[in-house]
C-alpha cells in the first residue's frame, strides 16, 4: 500500500487545484428544471447508518461531501439525485455516446456543469482516486467499469459503497445511492417525475406486435446481447407495457456463466431462434443499426425483419439511467405514437 499513500508532490498539487476549481464551479451552477431538485436533505438525515452491501455491512458515520465514482456508469445516478461527485472515471471518448472527456453525453454537460473531474480511462488508477481526497467511493459490482478487484485498496483510501446494478432498474440504484448520501428526497423525486412522464408516454403508444425481444446487436454483425427481464431495459419495457419475449431453455444457462443476469449473448447459425419476439427492440442503436439487423443474412426469415418490426430505442441506452431513460422515453413515444 506504500505506492498508494506516498503521494508525489505533483499529485498533492493536483488535489489543491481540482478542489478549489470544483468548489467554484459548484458555486456558479444553475439547474436545468427539468433536474433541479432540493440539494439538502443530507443535513437533515439520521447518521450514522448502516448499509447492507455485497461486500457486507458499511457503515458511514456521516453524509459524503466528496464522492469518487470509480463506475461510469453509476456516476449518471449519482448526477440524479444531486450527490457531492467531485471525480469520476470515463470511458473512451468521442464515440457516439461519449464526449471528450469519456463521459456519456446524456449527462457530459451536467457533469461539466458541477465540475466533475474525469479521472481515468479504463484500469483502475486508486493514486487518481486517492488524490481527490474522498469521504466515499463507489463502485460497481459487475460490468465493464467495475473496479471491484481494486476493493481492498479502495477501502484503505475510503469508505467503498459496491452497488450490484445488473439485476435493478436505474430507480432501484438511485434509491441506493440515495441512501448511502442522504439524498433520499432527491431520488425519490426524480423517479416521480419520471413515472409521471412514463404514464402520459404509455397512453400515448399503441405497441407494436408482442411479444418483444429486447438486445444490442454486434457492430460486426455476428450476434447480440440480449436483455433479460432482470434487466433494467427490460424492466422498463415492461413498465411501458411491453412483454418480453421467454428466452430458449439452452441459452439460460450463459447468464450464470457470465455471472450476470441482466444480458445473454447470441451470436452465429443460433442467432435468428433466439430471438422469439414478434419484434425487435434494439437498444444501443438508430436508424443504421436497424438496417443492419434487417440485412444480417441470419435473420431474413425472421417474422420481425418480415414485417419491419425492428425499432431503435436509441444510440444512449445501453447504460440505463435518469437521462437516458428519459430519451428512451421521448424515443418510444416517436415510434410508437
């Protein structure tokens, strides 16, 4: 642990200017309305509390004023319901769904707009996280931005929350989070306010043929993951009225393999009788990704290609969260209506 706590003066400078500069920015911040909620329940709340975590009891003794977000993907919840994020990692940028910085675009400018700092790309880098001085670090359990081989060091810096979110919907996670940074009031508002615009966008959709199979499809053509009901895509399908599509028995087995339960993946001559939904939901992609699938020599005879019923959901669903899975929402409603 010596090479984690023997900071270099350059870090040490590193972590005098970023707080300053976070703290300024913070000050100047005007909340579209749309996400503006109150920012103060954290004072308010009961601490110490206890969280039950899958790495068991974590105990926070007060609410977090600097949170460290080591998962890309928890971060966009994290913005939700307005927790103290001063660093987060990122992931490759400037692709389609990333900005210069390697955070998603669904919430790139409100992070921008709080002053939250990219801290790294890819591995893990617990000097980088160390150097942001946090009071909370969170983690996810699964996914390609999970640090949790890194736990151990992590929770020598600071108190480590481990957030499973491959069996929950972005609601469940929000609560979560909520919770371990007293901002229950904040995330319970959010989902109101996303329940409320879920309600008029479900009067408004007359739903394709169901059932549905909900996936994203592989850039090379050879296959795709698809969502399961465990899925926090597939659960908000089904909220929107959608049924999703009961999977092969053979193919149950690959999610415990993978030791996830949100996704499967298909691919090769087995590809078309996976796919069981009178429709094709095809998340993580637009108008071009339709095309393809509708083109993918496995699939031609597929009801769903027949009758041009595949629809793109959206290039930013791939990673469920508040903003995202309100694009889904406006998304739903242009096909749909």
């Amino acid at each position: 642990m010596k090479n984690i706590f023997a900071l270099s003066s350059s870090l040490l400078v590193l972590l005098i200017s970023l707080t300053g500069c976070n703290d300024e920015k913070t000050s100047k911040i005007h909340m579209p309305e749309s996400i503006a909620r109150s920012s103060s329940s954290s004072a308010n709340s009961t601490w110490p509390r206890t969280l039950n975590t899958p790495k068991g009891k974590l105990v926070l003794q007060k609410a977090p004023q600097r949170i460290v977000s080591t998962s890309v993907t928890l971060t966009g919840s994290l913005l939700t319901i307005n927790a103290p994020v001063v660093a987060s990692s990122a992931t490759v940028h400037m692709t389609q769904v990333t900005d210069k910085t390697g955070f998603f675009t669904q919430w790139s400018a409100i992070a921008q707009q709080r002053g939250v700092v990219p801290l790294y790309q890819g591995e893990v880098n617990a000097e980088a996280v160390l150097a942001m001085a946090p009071d909370l670090i969170v983690v996810s359990a699964t996914g390609g931005d999970s640090a949790l081989k890194a736990y151990e060091q992590l929770s020598q810096i600071a108190p480590t929350l481990v957030v499973n979110y491959d069996d929950k919907s972005w609601e469940e996670v929000s609560l979560i989070l909520g919770q371990a940074t007293g901002h229950e009031a904040d995330a319970k508002a959010a989902i109101d306010e996303f329940n409320q615009h879920l309600s008029k966008v479900k009067q408004q959709i007359t739903l394709p043929e169901q059932p549905v199979t909900a996936m994203v499809y592989y850039d090379d053509d050879t296959g795709a993951n698809l969502w399961t009901k465990d899925s926090a895509q597939g659960r908000l399908l089904e909220k929107l009225g959608f049924t999703l599509a009961n999977m092969p028995d053979s193919l149950k087995n690959q999610s415990v393999a993978l030791g996830r339960k949100d996704i499967i993946p298909v691919s090769g001559e087995r590809f078309s009788e996976a796919l069981t939904g009178n429709s094709l939901m095809l998340f993580a992609g637009n108008d071009d990704t339709v095309k393809k699938v509708t083109a993918n020599k496995f699939l031609l005879r597929h009801p769903a290609v027949e009758h041009n019923r595949v629809y793109a959901v959206g290039i930013d669903t791939f990673r469920l969260d508040y903003y995202s899975a309100t694009n889904l929402l406006n998304r739903v409603t242009q096909l749909f209506s």
